[in-house]
C-alpha cells in the first residue's frame, strides 16, 4: 500500500509540475523498452548474475527513473492540454504510443521478476493492469490509424512506425504471462499473439503501398525505424517460447524470420550509414541523437533474447549451433557498446550545448 501511495504522490507531483517540463517525442518509451530488454537479457549474459543480483536491481532501478521521465513528458501534453496534437493527430506519430505500452510491460516485467517481493507486487499488479487499460486504449487509435491510412491516402508517408501495434501486444503477452502467472489455457495466449501477428501484417501492407511509388528512392528515404521489421518477428518468438504457445519449432522458426529480415535490414542501414558519413562526416552522419535510436537497441536486444531462447533448439544443427555461440558471444559486446554510445550521445543532446543541424541535413541524419 505504501508503494502505490508514493507512486500516486509523485504522479501528482509531476502533473503538479507539467506545464514546466519540455515534452520528449511520442516514441521517447523506446528508452525504456531498449533499457529493459538490455537488462532482462544481455546484462544477465556479460554478468553472470541473475535479476535478483544487486546490480541487476540497481540498473532496474535506473529504469524506473527513466520511465518517469517518459511519464512525467506525457503528463506534460495532458497537462498543456495538447495531448491530442502531440501524439495523436498525425496518422503515422500515432503509432509511437506502442512504445509506452511496450516499455511499461517490460519495466513491469523486471521489477517483478528482479525483485518478487510482497511489498512490491501489488503495486506491479495494479500497474499491469493500467497497462492493459492503455493497450485498449491505443488499438483503439491504433484502428483508427489505419482508417486514415487507408481512405486519407496518407500511406505515401507510412513508415515501420506502424509495426508497433504487433510489438506492444506481443509485449502485454508476455507482461500477463509473467507478472499475472494466471492459470489459463494456451489459448488466451494463442489469440493474443495471433492478433499480434496480424497487425504486423496490416502494418507490412501500408509499408509496401507506401513504397510501390518510389522505385529508386527507396534507400534514400529509408529510415531507421525499419529494424522494427525484424524486432516485431524476435518478440513474437520470444512470447512463442515463453507461453508454450506452440512447440519450441515455432519460435525457431521466428528465429529464422528475423535472422533474415536483420541482415536484410542492418546491411543496407550499414550502406545508407557510409552515404551519410561521406556526405557529411562522422558527427553529423552517424553521432547525431534521435529517439528512433533507441528502437534498434530494443530490436537488437529482443533478438538476442530469441537466441538465448531458442539455443536448446539449435544445440543440434552444426549450423545454427554455431550461429548461436557467435551471436551470444559477439552480441554482448554489440549491443553493450551501442547502449554505451547512446547514452553518451543522449546526454549531450540533454544537458550539454551543441549547434543546431542546418535544415539541408536534418532529415538524412534523423531518418
């Protein structure tokens, strides 16, 4: 009780206070579900130490901090009254949401399983199930994104944004699945991960309508976002494997799926990156911050999650066997260093003073 008391004074805090803070993006929750994942799955593999390990719960409660940092940036539109047109009025923007979703359902899932402690969990069950109350809320505007989509011919601007909606309910999966543990059949976790994958679908649709025009443009206007493409299939693996769903040779499957779609996706953002470096050198090219960078450490981390998932599965293919040691021993290192720089990087944007980014260049160093 007195963790729920202290949780509603500080949101009355941050209401209290919200006209005087900046509002962060719409997809500003991808730092929490990046910092999540991170800490569920690779900290746990470059440590050795399980969740319930100081250290662990140290970094777990950074993320606290990060989420009410994200929270108190929606309080703000709520506050200002402009929640509508910060987050919801665009077509496409409306899409970000997910990541609040998704990033609340795995804070959710670290405090509870890193800390499993009575005083505790009822204040992580009420949590979850406002979380369920917001996923409600978003497929709600989530339909109503594709309507516009659809019938406004706004699909010329569709980007992986719209991926989302399969990444945040795969996420409320597997935030009931360990936060709730309720005795149910597979089915109701069946139902929810099909659902997921058929927004995933919907979303692969609008991204192909929107790039049948633009034939040798389609590099150029690549943005980074589109690493969802392959995070989407590792989350609906990785809640295959934890459910039970189906058998282990599902989410091996989805393993496959997004060991393709990644290369695919991660060598042609390795040639725009070169393009960029060329045309406007390493600070501005690559060392620039955007929130959608928070989104490639999430999908690079729920893959690496998969793998450390699916390892048993692959234990007897030569191949895969070989392609699983290589990737959960170099992944560590990857995604630490991509964690690392990001901060770094954040950090200046934050708090430290840099020139502005001439208009000419913004787009290619943001997209």
């Amino acid at each position: 009780m007195f963790m729920i008391l202290l949780l509603s004074c500080i949101i009355i805090g941050l209401i209290a206070l919200g006209k005087k803070l900046p509002a962060a993006p719409t997809a500003a929750g991808s730092m929490v579900m990046a910092l999540g994942i991170f800490v569920h799955g690779v900290w746990q593999h470059i440590s050795g130490q399980p969740l319930t390990s100081l250290s662990a719960r140290l970094l777990i409660i950074g993320i606290v901090l990060v989420w009410f940092y994200v929270l108190a940036s929606y309080l703000t539109s709520i506050r200002r009254s402009t929640f509508y047109e910060d987050h919801v009025a665009h077509p496409v923007e409306r899409f970000a949401i997910g990541t609040w979703v998704a990033g609340t359902s795995a804070l959710l899932i670290n405090l509870y399983t890193g800390f499993n402690a009575d005083w505790l969990n009822e204040t992580v069950h009420i949590m979850a199930t406002l979380n369920l109350g917001l996923w409600l809320f978003y497929m709600g505007i989530v339909v109503q994104g594709w309507y516009k989509l659809v019938t406004n011919a706004q699909a010329q601007r569709t980007d992986s944004v719209v991926l989302l909606p399969a990444v945040a309910t795969q996420s409320i999966v597997l935030m009931c699945h360990q936060v709730f543990q309720l005795p149910v059949g597979v089915w109701l976790s069946r139902s929810f991960i099909i659902l997921g994958l058929l927004c995933y679908g919907i979303g692969l649709v609008l991204m192909v309508w929107r790039y049948r025009p633009m034939g040798e443009r389609s590099i150029q206007d690549w943005k980074i976002t589109y690493c969802i493409t392959y995070g989407s299939l590792a989350i609906t693996g990785v809640a295959i494997s934890l459910t039970g769903a189906w058998s282990s040779g599902v989410s091996y499957g989805f393993w496959w799926a997004s060991l393709i779609v990644l290369v695919i996706v991660e060598s042609i953002e390795a040639v725009r990156a070169i393009q960029r470096i060329r045309a406007y050198g390493w600070r501005t090219g690559v060392g620039r911050y955007h929130t959608a960078q928070w989104t490639r450490l999430f999908t690079l981390g729920m893959f690496y999650f998969l793998t450390m998932q699916t390892s048993q599965v692959a234990a007897g293919h030569l191949l895969t066997q070989g392609l699983h040691t290589i990737i959960l021993s170099a992944g560590t290192w990857v995604i630490g260093i991509l964690l690392l720089t990001e901060l770094i990087v954040w950090f200046q944007k934050s708090f430290m003073y840099h020139p502005p980014v001439p208009a000419s260049t913004a787009e290619h160093t943001q997209s």
